[in-house]
C-alpha cells in the first residue's frame, strides 16, 4: 500500500440541508448550500491553488492564490471566502488568474528562501507543490530578506546571524526545543494556518503572529521556545502548516515516508484515528486521520507522536524463564516458555485444585485479545478467574447505569457534545485525560455552551484561555454522593424535573421514592454545603442550570468511580439525567470517559469474573450453554475471584498461579504491599508485556508482548466505538499477543486454530447478541461502529435509549451517602487525591519511554499555598508524604489550583510509587478501589526515602538478566 | 481474605441496601453476595456467621439465609 494522501477541500463542510447546483470549469458540481466554491470544486474534482485554507479550519481570505473568475461578476473573487450560488458559472482558469497568482507566489517565495528549490526543506511541503502547481519560474525580488538568511548559506548549514555584520536584523533562529517538532521561523509565511489550527481545533490559543513586514511570523506564547510554551504539542499547527517552518523531526531526519496504515491510537479512550506513515519497517510519524469518527482530523501529544517506545530498547523481545524470583533471568525460545508455563499450570491445578490459577486481561490490548485470555481461562482453566484492571477504573460505571438505565453503556456519542447547552462535569479533567475530547467541548464552549464542574481542583475546564465554567463547585475528595443527592434536592423541591419524560419513560413509583428521599431536608443545599465545603447557593444555581438550561450533558471520570462509592455516584448521575428528561436523544446524557484505550472493549469482552461477553452472569444456564456447546467443555456457573480477591486467596495458599497479560497490578492497583505479598505467594507468575513492569519483579515467567503496531483487531473507545487497529509492522517478538495466548492454550491441550482476529471478531459476533452484527468486513467498510451493531442496528447505534430505555423503564436508586471510613485526623489532616497529566499515559509505562518526559519527568504533590506556609514547604522542595499505609517523598508543587485541606499527584511514575500510600478501600459493590481518597499528612523532607531506596534495588536485581544462549 | 475485610465488604453493601425498604434491602444484599462472591469467599462467609455472626450488620445477617451455599471444598487430585 502507498502513502494514503487524505483530499484536503480547503474549507470545512456545510451542514446545511439545501442544494445548490454550480459549473466549475464546464463541469456541473451539486453541493449543500453554504459550501465555498473552492470546496465545490474540489468536490467536482477541480483542485484551486490555495495556501491559507485547509479544510480543518474556517477559511481565512489572507493569500490570495485562489482567486476565480465568476461569470457575471466583476473582481477575482478568493474561492475560499466566497460561497457558492445556484447556476454560478466559474472558472479557475484564465490568463488573468494565472498571472495574479503566479505574482503573489512570488512575493512568498522572496519571503522563503529555503522552501524553494530541490534540497530545501522536505522539498515536498504543500508551498512547494503549490508553486509547482502556479508554474514560478522566476523569483525577481531576491532572497535577502531580513528576516532569513541567504539560501545557500542555509544549504551549507548555515546562514548568517544577526549581529554578525549581516542585514538581516529579524532573523530568528531555528526553535528546535520540541522533542518532535522543529519550528524554522525564516519559511513561515505567515498564513496562520498553525494560529487558527491551535484555537480553533485545539483550543489552547498559544500561538500568535507577532509583529509586522518582515518582523511578522507565527510566534509561541510570548515569543518564548516551544517546550517553555503553553504549548501543548498536540501537533495541528505541524499538520496545518502548508511549509517546513512547522515540520516533524522524524520527517526532516530520515526523509518522507512511503506508504500508510490507518490504526487506532492504543493510549486513551477517545480512539483517535491515525495513519501510521512508513518508511522501510521504521513508523515515521502518526497523522491524524480525518475520517476517523472519534478525532476528525485531531490528535493529542501522545498519539502523534509518543510511539518511540515500540522501538525502546528496553523492550524485551525473548521469552524468559527463572525457577525463584531471586535468580536472574535466562532468555529461552517461546517453545520452552509455553511448555514449562503449561505444565506448571497443570501441576498447581492437580495440587490446589481446579480454582488455584486464573488470568488478567488488559485494556490496553485489543478485543480479540481480551476474549481470548476469557476464553483461557473459562475453557481452559475451567474456572471464572478472570479479572481485568479496568476495575479500577469502570466497574462502577457498568454496575450504577446497569442498574439505572439497564446497560452498562455510555449513552452518547462524541459528535453529541455538539448540540449541548449545559455540561456537567465531575470528577474528570478531560483536558489532561482526554485532550482530543476536550477540544471539542472546549469549541462548545466558546459557541456558546456552559459548564458546570465538579472537582476539588481548579482544572483547565474551570479557568483556561477563553472558558469560564459558569460554576465551580470544589467539593471535599469522597463527597461526589452528597452533591449529586443535593442537586437533586433542587431539582425536585423548586418541581424542574421534566414529569412528562419520567411518566413515559420511568418507573413512576421508583421516582416517587426517590423524590421523597431526596427530598429531605438533610439533602439541602444548606446541609450539603456543610458536608462539600461549598457554597450553597452556587449548589442551587447550579442544580437549575443542569435541569432548565437546555440540552443537559454529563461527563464523568475516574474521580467519580475512584470512590467507596463510586457505584452510587453513576446512579446518582443517571437519577439526574432521567429526572430531567436528558437521555435518549442528541446532545444530552450521561458519559463516562473511560481511561484507557479499551477499557470498554475489555469489559464488554467479558473480563470480570461473573460475567460472559456483552456482560451476561455465568450463572445465567442458557448464556452458559452458547459457550458450552461451542467450546466443548462445562463452564463453571460460579463466579470467580477479582484481582483483590486473587491477591486475598494467594495469601491463603489457595491461589497460586496467575497469567497476567499487559497489565502492571503491582503499580496500578492500590496498596502495593498488598499486592506485592499476594504475588511473592504464588508459585508461577506469568507476565506477558513489553517491558519488564513493576509485577515482573515477581515473575516466574515473561513472555514479551506486541505493541499495537504489530497486530490486527480492535479496540473499543468511550462512546462503545468498535475501531480497527492494523499491523503497521511485523511483531517484533515474533508473535502478536493473541498469537501468544493462542500458543499457551494449544500447549495446554487446547485445540484453538485462529490464523486472523477476524475470525476470533466471528467468534465474538456469533455468541454475543450487541456484536452479532460486526464483522471486519463492515469495519473496514464503515471505518468503525457502535454497539449495540446487530440486526436491529446493522450499522451500530451512536445514542442509546432513544425512544425509551433500555432497561424497559428508568429505574430511580436512593443514593444515601456515606462517608469514607478514610478520614482526615490530627495525624493525618490533609486529603490527598490523585490524576494524571495530559502528556503521560497511567502508569508511564511507554510514555516514561518517549520524548514526553521533557514535561513531565517526575511526579509532583500539588499543595495549597497555606498548608505549604504552615510546614514551612517551598516550592521544589522534597516533602515526605505519609499515611495510614505507609510513606513515600516526592517534589511539592505550591498552587492554589487546591483547594486547602488537599493535596493533589500523579502515579506516572514508579519512583514515586502514590499508590503506597493509598489505601485499600474499596466500592462496595465493584471493589474497584477508592484511589481519589486517602488522609494523608506531609513535611519537608530530605530526598527519597529509606523504602524508595531499597525498591530501587529490588528492581536494580530483579531485572537482571543471564545473556545465556536459548536452546540448550 | 482477613475476617475484618470480609466483614467490612459485607457490611459496606448492607450500607448501600438499607436506605431500600427492607425486604428489598435483605434480597438486594443476598443477590450481590450471590453474584460477586466467589465459592471460597462465601465458603468463608458462612464460618463466620455460623460462627457467631460477630461484627456483621443485622441486614447482613438476615440476608445469609438467601446466599446461595457453595459446593463444598474440592478436593484436589492427591
Ligand atoms: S508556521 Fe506555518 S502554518 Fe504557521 S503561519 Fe507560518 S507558514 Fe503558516
Ligand atoms: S491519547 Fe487519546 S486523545 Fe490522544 S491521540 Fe490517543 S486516543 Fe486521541
Ligand atoms: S486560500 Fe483563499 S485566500 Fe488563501
């Protein structure tokens, strides 16, 4: 396959319904009214030169290279500004045209010198091609501009200075402080395109063209380096940018590549779409793919360009085996890798009993994966041991709109966001965690839409360039129930539920309960003040935003389901949403932002314990037999044991053996001294991932992974999208992951025959009846589909519970709140919650091994400027943070992004290790851990502690490995 | 699992139940036990209810008529 070269129409389409018929060069072209004649004509298949324009950004009108003649009209109208009109007659053609155009190209090239010519730049730029295409032959006005230096001094490698004797006084030099992008201020030609591509679809405003003439070009924040900027390196000003002044390093050092795949982006739970551009075997950049459904076009910092850590060289690339976990590695071929972790399994199994051993699914992995490690375990071990770390993370989610709604999905679609009034959000901070998301609520905002956040830190979405939440409630970490239940309140006593919606649509007797529970006056804004630490009135105000302010949205994360009660909190969103009538249709609903890329996908391919795919209980006799007749075996119908559980029977002696597929617990899970003892009690410990994790260190057995690079299947994003992912490259570890676990089935005797993940994608669509509609085929028809895709919706289904409610009818929950047992004291007087930043990804894993540590290379404790005052902490100072579980130092980062009484990390970083500290608390009814939630207390300190000092030893031995040869 | 998490997880969804009328509250525990819990877990449940019930909410106790008994302990292969 070749370079895939996406058309670029030079104007974003109009959405409009009516049509308007036009000639453009005697061919007949029919589009949407509101339609620029540049784009028609593209569309007609007439291509009009054009530099300022791309059709990612609203047109602009400031090169004037597209100027047509329009019969009937006087002038050279810009095709990019001008719309079209029914019966117009245009030409893009003329003597006249090309004489203009032919001028002002070269204007811009006396004011480029080094993107003219064969050796310049990539010499492949979209300025080269256009002066190709305008037909200069000439540059009549010279190359000595102020602002550049002389071309073939820039040839030479380099040019002269300012200051040097030479004139040219407004030279600026070479800004090469981005990990990935180089800025080359003397071939900007100042379209800003780059400008408008940050505002408009990013929405971050840091870039600005500064001064005038010659001075004039694209500057970064305050005219200051990249990396310093506000910048946030999401990459759309390098895509905008018609010349190398923007360009990829990758590109400029080793050339363009030569052909593309289009994949999904394996980081978040947006499933931001790519082409993975290629050169040999060797990925040269990621492009944003303008059909992919999820990102139109956009991307963040660690899709685009955080994928070094495929070729790192920390990767493992041998399967490794080691009797004790205190002896070195020794690298062996996968065949005695499979048998000896087979027959170990087999042998635990006889001594312990069928129960002992269980596996991990990953949410980083695809689908196909995923339902591969089930089936494992299911048909292969034969018990219901299987548990995935989505967890910690969604369980929640599934458990609280199941419970509500009748399914487990999210109810919208991303595009939603678009027809939204009032956004709610709470306990996520997309910016950071969902960027391409994030950007577009930001443009929501800025048409017009309000938002109301929840959290009790300052974020982004709060205050940034441009947003203004119309309310901030920062409520006190662990109370999200109470502020739900006091909105609530508001929203039933002042009687602004939409009763017409909950009468067609609900259960009437469950609201009627609800309302009378809620109703309490110990759920009043005054009483639920008291319990958040907010102010009452802003509670009110918010309450009668949220139910009257039009088409209401809630977005939610981690912050939410994090929590003893993050199960009750869904319910409490979901109670909301149905009481105010905002489900089932555009614009409205409850979204859960899932974290990582196919924690959806995991969860929907039956990773829990008690559940089949499509989230089917294992005691349920008739889902049982589907898989019993097609597998062969009698499944058990008891469910099996969570990861927490897991660790729990290791320590009793009656778990002992665990498959654990791209998944670092011992680093994601809460209480790692928990956990650490859990895994030293087992007897095989498998690990099959890219780097030797944190779990590793108490590993029997490794098996090296597959970066999403390397294999076929699919990943499920936040809005239940089904999204293609396509080997860009051969494994580097010679198998895919389902590959490998198909190789572990078969040496324990399973007879498993997959030659592509389509056919396990088969597998998948015969038995699980929100699937039976997808096939790859269709995927690589449609480009990807939401399930439910079945008969009913053959090409899935964007917005649920139109039309009424999945569950039959809404059922209303009371949602008492209960506080935390995790409460502050003298001792420990401070709150400490914990999230992530935009430019790192979990638990760091790969993006510790990228470029992006130029920000972020450590993890940060964010305090109060009056707690720090109070301890006598400094900004930067090392500062020891401990609580009831134990101790960890860190930097301190003085902000009143806080609220006092807070403090606020990241866990990116395993030096770090936050999670010592947090507790093992957990949801009631999901277990998923309370991470946003421990009592903490700090102080200066003086570096790290005694017990980070001895992990780094541990680790230091535990990854030692004997360079012996394979096959003895 | 410890005797005191166990009480603790059993109590912690008798938490969530009692605002619920309690006939209601007495199933909707005994389901989320039968659900969840793995064999060994109520295994380890029933021991300690029949073992005095200490500790545990009334709702919980009241409920373990309803969870569903395991199969008793396999016995691996010798
Ligand atoms: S840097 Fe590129 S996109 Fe930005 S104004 Fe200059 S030429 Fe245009
Ligand atoms: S990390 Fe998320 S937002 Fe960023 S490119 Fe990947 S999928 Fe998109
Ligand atoms: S492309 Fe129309 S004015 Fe630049």
């Amino acid at each position: 396959m070749g370079l895939i070269t996406e058309i670029d129409y030079g104007t974003p389409e109009s959405k409009t319904g009516k049509q308007v018929t036009l000639t453009v060069d005697g061919k007949t072209v029919t589009v949407p009214e509101g339609t620029s004649i540049m784009r028609a004509a593209m569309e007609g298949g007439v291509e009009i030169p054009k530099l300022c324009a791309t059709d990612m950004l609203d047109s602009f009108g400031s090169c004037r290279v597209c100027l047509v003649e329009i019969e009937g009209r006087n002038g050279t109208p810009a095709s990019c500004t001008t719309q079209v009109g029914e019966g117009m007659v245009v030409h893009t053609v003329s003597e006249r045209l090309d004489t203009i155009r032919r001028g002002v190209m070269e204007l811009y090239v006396s004011d480029h010198p080094t993107g003219w010519g064969e050796n310049a730049g990539t010499g492949a730029s979209e300025f080269d091609r256009m002066a190709e295409k305008i037909g200069l032959s000439e540059n009549r006005f010279g190359v000595e501009g102020r602002n550049h230096v002389v071309a073939e001094d820039a040839a030479a490698g380099g040019g002269v200075a300012p200051g040097e004797g030479a004139l040219t006084i407004d030279y600026m030099v070479k800004d090469e402080s981005n990990p990935y992008f180089t800025y080359d201020p003397s071939q900007c030609i100042v379209c800003s395109r780059c400008v408008r591509a940050c505002a408009d679809v990013q929405g971050t405003f840091a870039l600005t063209i500064e001064g005038r003439g010659f001075e004039s070009r694209m500057v970064a924040s305050m005219n200051e380096d990249f990396v310093d900027s506000e910048c946030v390196s999401c990459g759309a000003c390098v895509q905008a940018c018609p010349t190398d002044a923007l360009r990829e390093k990758a590109v400029l050092e080793k050339g363009m590549p030569e052909r593309s795949v289009v994949t999904t982006c394996a980081y978040c739970g947006v499933g931001c779409n790519f082409k993975a551009e290629v050169k040999g075997d060797e990925v040269i950049r990621m492009m944003p793919y303008k059909d992919g459904k999820s990102n139109h076009g956009h991307s963040c910092v660690k899709g685009r360009f955080a994928y070094g850590y495929a070729t790192h060289s920390d990767r493992i690339l041998s399967p490794m085996l080691r009797e004790k976990i205190t002896d070195p590695w020794r690298e062996v071929t996968w065949e005695e890798a499979l048998a000896h972790t087979a027959k170990e399994f087999r042998r635990i199994q006889h001594q312990y009993g069928r129960g002992s051993i269980g596996g991990i699914t990953s949410s980083r992995c695809t689908d196909e994966e995923t339902y591969l490690v089930q089936k494992l375990v299911r048909q292969g071990f034969g018990n219901n041991n299987v548990d995935t770390c989505a967890r910690v993370c969604h369980s929640p989610t599934g458990y609280g709109l199941n419970t509500t709604l009748g399914t487990s999905a999210g109810t919208q679609d991303f595009d939603s966001v678009e027809e939204t009034d009032v956004m709610l959000l709470i306990g996520a901070n997309p910016t950071d965690a969902h960027p391409v998301f994030a950007s577009r609520m930001k443009k929501r905002l800025r048409e017009g839409a309000r938002i109301i956040v929840i959290d009790p830190r300052r974020t982004d979405l709060v205050r940034s360039p441009h947003i203004e939440a119309a309310y901030h409630l920062p409520i006190k970490p662990g109370t999200n129930v109470a502020i739900l239940t006091g909105l609530a309140h508001v929203i039933v006593t002042e009687k602004l539920y939409d009763e017409a919606y909950i009468r067609s649509y609900c259960e009437w007797d469950a609201f009627e309960d609800w309302a009378e529970f809620v109703s309490d006056p110990r759920y009043s804004p005054e009483e639920t003040a008291k319990v958040c630490g907010v102010d009452a009135e802003t509670i009110r105000q918010a309450a009668r935003l949220y139910a009257a302010g039009g088409n209401g949205a809630i977005f939610y994360g981690l912050g939410v389901t994090e929590h003893s009660q993050g199960s009750t909190a869904v319910m409490g969103l979901a109670n909301l949403a149905m009481a105010t009538g905002n489900i089932g249709r555009n614009g409205v609903g409850v979204n859960p932002l899932r974290g990582q890329n196919n924690v959806q996908g995991s969860c929907d391919m039956g990773s829990f314990p008690h559940e089949f795919p499509g989230y089917r209980h294992v005691a349920t006799d008739s889902v049982r037999k589907i898989y019993e007749d097609l597998w062969g075996v009698a499944l058990d119908k008891e469910p099996g044991l969570r990861i927490p559980n897991m660790l729990d029977a290791a320590v009793d002696g009656t778990f002992r053996g665990i498959y654990i597929q791209g998944e670092d617990i011992l680093q994601s899970d809460p209480d790692t001294t928990h956990v650490a003892a859990g895994l030293a009690a087992m007897e095989c410990v498998v690990v099959h991932d890219l780097f030797l994790n944190e779990t590793a260190r108490y590993a029997h057995v490794f098996l090296p992974g597959s970066t999403f690079l390397e294999k076929d299947g699919t990943f499920i994003n936040a809005e239940r999208r089904i999204n293609l992912v396509h080997k860009v490259i051969e494994p580097k570890a010679r198998y895919a992951d389902w590959e490998a676990t198909q190789e572990l089935a078969r040496a324990l005797g399973l007879d498993w025959n997959y030659t592509h993940p389509s056919e396990i994608m088969d597998e998948i669509a015969a038995t699980t009846p929100t699937f039976s509609g997808v096939t790859f085929d269709l995927l690589e028809r449609e480009g990807s589909v939401q399930w439910p895709c079945n008969e009913k919706a053959p090409l899935g289904t964007p917005v649920m519970h139109i039309n009424g409610i999945v569950r039959g009818k809404g059922n209303f929950v009371r949602t008492e709140y209960v506080a935390t047992d995790e409460k502050v004291g003298p001792r420990f007087p401070l709150l400490l919650t914990t999230g992530r930043i935009l430019s790192q990804y979990n638990v760091g894993a790969q993006t510790r091994r990228t470029g992006n540590v130029a920000w972020h290379a450590e993890d940060m404790l964010e305090i109060h400027p009056h707690d720090a005052e109070d301890r006598g902490i400094r900004n930067g100072d090392w500062v020891r943070l401990s609580s009831r579980s134990n101790e960890t130092t860190l930097r301190a980062l003085v902000t009143d992004r806080v609220a006092p009484g807070v403090v606020y990390t990241t866990f990116h970083h395993p030096e770090t290790q936050a999670n010592v500290v947090t507790t093992d608390y957990t949801d009631w009814a999901t277990s998923c851990p309370e991470f946003k939630v421990t009592a903490v207390q700090i102080a200066p300190s003086n570096g790290p502690s005694e017990w980070q000092r001895e992990y780094d030893e541990l680790t230091a031995m535990s990854r030692r490995i004997a360079r012996v040869e394979a096959a003895e | 699992m410890s005797p005191d998490k166990l009480i603790y997880q059993a109590n912690q969804i008798a938490t969530f139940f009692k605002s619920k009328p309690h006939a209601e509250g007495v199933t909707g525990v005994a389901d989320h036990i039968n659900k969840f819990w793995e064999p060994r877990i109520r295994r380890q449940f029933f021991a300690m209810i029949e073992g005095g019930n200490e500790g545990f909410d009334p709702l919980v106790v009241e409920a373990a008529a309803n969870v569903r008994r395991p199969s008793p302990e396999e016995k691996p292969a010798a």
